[in-house]
C-alpha cells in the first residue's frame, strides 16, 4: 500500500489499518478488563418445542462483555480478538464455569432449566485439558454431563483435528450433547457428517428466515432434515422470528425452535419470570 501522504513510499499501515489496530488493542484491554473484574455476563435464550406445546427445556447461554460505562457488547464484537490473543481460552473456562454456577442454583432452588448450551470455539477443543477443565466444572457443582451442551459452528468441526476429534468423543461418552451451529453454512458432506461426534444440528437462521416463502431455502431444509433422520440427529431451528416459519418447520419435523418470535437472549433474571409466564399456559395447551 501506497502512504496516506501520498509521497510514495510505501506504508505498512494506511490509516484504516491503524484505526483498526487501535480498535482491536482497546478491545483486547477492554476484554481482559472484564475477565478480570467480573465483567462478563450470560445472556440465555429458551429453546423451545415446536409440536404446539411450547415447553422450554434448556436455553442457550449467549456472552456478552459489559463496558464502564454501561454499553453492552455482542460477541461479534469481542470473540474475534479473545481468539487472536489467546485470552479464549480464560473466556471459554468463565463460560463453562458460570453456566454450571446457573444450573447448579436452579437446581438448588427447584426452578429454572436443566440443560444449557454453550458456544465453544475450535482453540478450545484443541487444548489439552480442556475436557478436564469442562469435566471439573460440572464436578464442582455436582452436575450431570448431561447438563451441559456444547455447540460448535461447522466451519469449526470441518477443521477439527483427530485430537479436537476424540476430545468431543470423551465428552459425549460422559453425557454431554454436541450440536453442529450454523448448519448448512459450511462444507459437510453426508459422508463427513456421519462420522463426526455429534447429536444435533442447527439450521442456520439463513435458511430459516421466511422458508415458508423460498422454495430454495425450503428445498434446503427438507433436505437438512432428511440428512439428521438418516444420521438419527435431533433438530434446532435458530432464528425464528414468524409464526409462518415456526409452523412451516414443525410441519417438516423440526423438534426444537430458537428465535426472537419465542424469546430473545436475556440476562438469567427475565429468563426465570419468562419461564413463569409461560410454563402454566403451555401445561394446558393454550397460546
Ligand atoms: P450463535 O451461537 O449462532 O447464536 C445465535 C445468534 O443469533 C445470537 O447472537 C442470538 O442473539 C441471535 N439470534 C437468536 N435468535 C434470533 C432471531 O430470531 N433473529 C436474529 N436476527 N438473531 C437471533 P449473539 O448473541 O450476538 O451471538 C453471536 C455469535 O457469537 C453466536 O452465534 C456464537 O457463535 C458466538 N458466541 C456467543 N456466545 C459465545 C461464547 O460464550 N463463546 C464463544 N466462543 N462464542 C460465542
Ligand atoms: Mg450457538
Ligand atoms: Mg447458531
Ligand atoms: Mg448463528
């Protein structure tokens, strides 16, 4: 790249490029800030049933990173460089440890959900102790494996290696489920699929959005569907925002639903009162 200055000489970082490495220092600071000083926080989204009675049997517990001054951040926003930095692998262990502290005290207290999903990423599965670590934590709160689901994207199992491979192979030997995220967004082939160690797939909001109104997205999955049949994988649909896609994919035989239309991500405090709202109507069948 040509210098900003414009005299020519070359510049190993034009203005974006230094505007972006100031944004990924301040974020790194800023994540390490919050790893340190319990600035991290579970939002959890319900995963609901689709066969008409709604019930909720585990959420998906989704990071988000609070500023000082009170802003709120994503995961887009932050994931990327606690990957780069290597600070992933504090992240994913705050995660683990912060979902089993939940389960543990809905237990205790007699409400709440039984299972959550976490989101891990492939720098994880490829560490050496991270199915120690993962194992540890649900000792610690005396949790089933069960209780605990891991989600990883497609992208990710495609480039796992034989030893990411046989972690996730242990892992679901002590009970733990394994969903594929994002499904239908990567590279699997039906041979590559029924190999891997998973019990779940996720269809991908791409598809999902408005599949009752796109004989393409709807061919897609019909055919996702019919490939989790075959391999005998349970199905989660993400991203449902209308009730014409909700009906639309539990009249295809899609088990499980995620979406807006149900509930949107929400700190532990508004997932129990949403829970209380809508376990006794979903009992007697109403909606
Ligand atoms: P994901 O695991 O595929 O999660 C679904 C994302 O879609 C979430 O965004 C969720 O808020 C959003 N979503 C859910 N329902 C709807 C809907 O009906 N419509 C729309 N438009 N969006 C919906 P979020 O929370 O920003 O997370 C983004 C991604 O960040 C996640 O995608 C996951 O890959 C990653 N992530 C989240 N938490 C963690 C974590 O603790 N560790 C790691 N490694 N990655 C995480
Ligand atoms: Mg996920
Ligand atoms: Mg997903
Ligand atoms: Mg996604």
């Amino acid at each position: 790249a040509l210098s900003a200055a414009g005299d020519g000489a070359p510049a190993f970082f034009s203005p974006d490029m230094q505007a972006k490495a100031t944004t990924f220092l301040r974020m790194e600071a800023e994540l390490r800030r919050a790893l340190d000083d319990g600035g991290l926080v579970l939002w959890l989204q319900p995963k609901v049933s689709l066969d008409g009675l709604g019930l909720t049997e585990a959420a998906e517990a989704l990071v988000r990173l609070q500023c000082p001054d009170g802003k709120l951040l994503p995961p887009g926003a932050f994931i990327g460089v606690a990957e780069t930095t290597g600070l992933i692998r504090e992240l994913s262990r705050w995660v683990v440890e912060e979902a089993c502290r939940l389960l543990a005290r809905w237990r205790d207290a007699g409400t709440g959900l039984p299972r959550l999903a976490v989101n891990v990423s492939a720098h994880d599965l490829e560490e050496d102790d991270f199915a120690d670590a993962l194992l540890a934590a649900l000792a610690r709160h005396s949790l089933p494996g069960n209780a605990l689901e891991l989600e990883l994207t497609e992208t990710t199992l495609f480039a796992m290696t034989d030893r990411g491979l046989a972690t996730l192979t242990r892992l679901r030997e002590r009970g733990m489920r394994i969903a594929m995220d994002d499904f239908g967004t990567g590279y699997s082939t039906l041979s590559y699929l029924h190999r891997l160690p998973i019990d779940v797939l996720k269809i991908d909001r791409a598809f999902v959005q408005e599949v009752h109104a796109h004989p393409d997205r709807a061919g897609i999955t019909r055919a996702i569907i019919s490939l989790a049949t075959t391999l005998g994988l349970e199905l989660v649909a993400e991203g449902i925002e209308a009730e014409a896609e909700a009906a639309f994919l539990a009249d295809l035989g899609v088990a499980i639903g995620q979406g807006y239309l149900y509930a949107r991500p929400m700190p532990e405090a508004e997932l129990m009162a949403w829970l209380d709202a809508t376990r006794p109507r979903s009992m007697t069948g109403a909606s």
